[in-house]
C-alpha cells in the first residue's frame, strides 16, 4: 500500500483541517497516510524519505508562509523526494500566497510529481472546501496509479 505524508503549519487550525480533508480524500483512494502538525516531525521520528506522496501546507501570515513549514523546506532539500507525488496547500486571510510559493519548491527544486496546482482555501468550511479539499486528495493520490 502507497504512503503518504500530510504535513501543515497551522495558526488557527484551519490549515490543519484542511490537510486531514486532503489526507481523508486520500484514504478514500487506499492510500495510507499520516497527517501531522510540523513541529511534532521530529518529535515522532517521521522521515519523509519512508512516503511515496509529501503533501505540505502552511498558513499564510502577512504575506508568508510560517516560519516552522519555512525551515521544514530546508530540512526536505536533504531528504530523497525527487518524483514522489505532491502537493500544496493552505489557509488564507486577505493574500494566500504560502501554497504557491510551497508549490513552486516542491516542483522546480525538489522536482517533485505535483498535483495541478495548490489548493488555497478561506477555510474549509466555506464554499465547498470539504469537497475541494477531499478531491485534491484524491487528484495527489492518483499521481501514484
């Protein structure tokens, strides 16, 4: 069974919601998968090299990502994610532009296989983003098939 690894920086919880909605979508397609908070990596021993889809979001916070998803970045450039499966994702007030940037490192440095594009959400609440979210796990997922 494939593995994949959710990973989020969150400020108000909403960046995490929307990653287990990711990670949920991506069970509905078999694949087995670990959602977790950035700073508890360590913590929990997870090795990103062990997942065949990475999955990162942060919220943004005056025009940036969040300094923990910031430094996960670099750790990751060390790490084996060359054609594993991604993609991106995050909460957003007013800008929204943490996804993309996370998109665009994940596919132009770490060169890894991307979904369509990030997914950048109010909220997971709002205007069908529990569907939005489950279905770009399941557009992540099918990047394994």
């Amino acid at each position: 069974m494939a593995k994949a690894l959710v990973v989020y920086a969150t400020r108000t919880r909403q960046t995490q919601r929307i990653g287990e909605l990711i990670a949920e979508g991506m069970r509905f397609e078999g694949l087995e998968v670990t959602a977790v908070n950035v700073n508890e990596i360590e913590k929990q021993g997870i090795k990103p090299d062990d997942y065949d889809a990475i999955v990162l979001g942060s919220a943004t916070y005056h025009g940036e990502m969040l300094q923990a998803m910031k430094t996960f970045l670099f750790m990751l450039e060390k790490a084996n994610v060359e054609n594993k499966a991604g993609g991106a994702f995050g909460a957003f007030g007013w800008s929204g532009e943490a996804p993309g940037r996370i998109f665009s490192t994940m596919q132009n440095v770490f060169k890894m296989k991307m979904a369509g594009g990030p997914l950048q959400l109010k909220s997971a609440a709002l205007g069908g983003g529990v569907t939005m979210a489950q279905d770009y796990g399941r557009q992540i997922a099918k990047l394994l098939a």
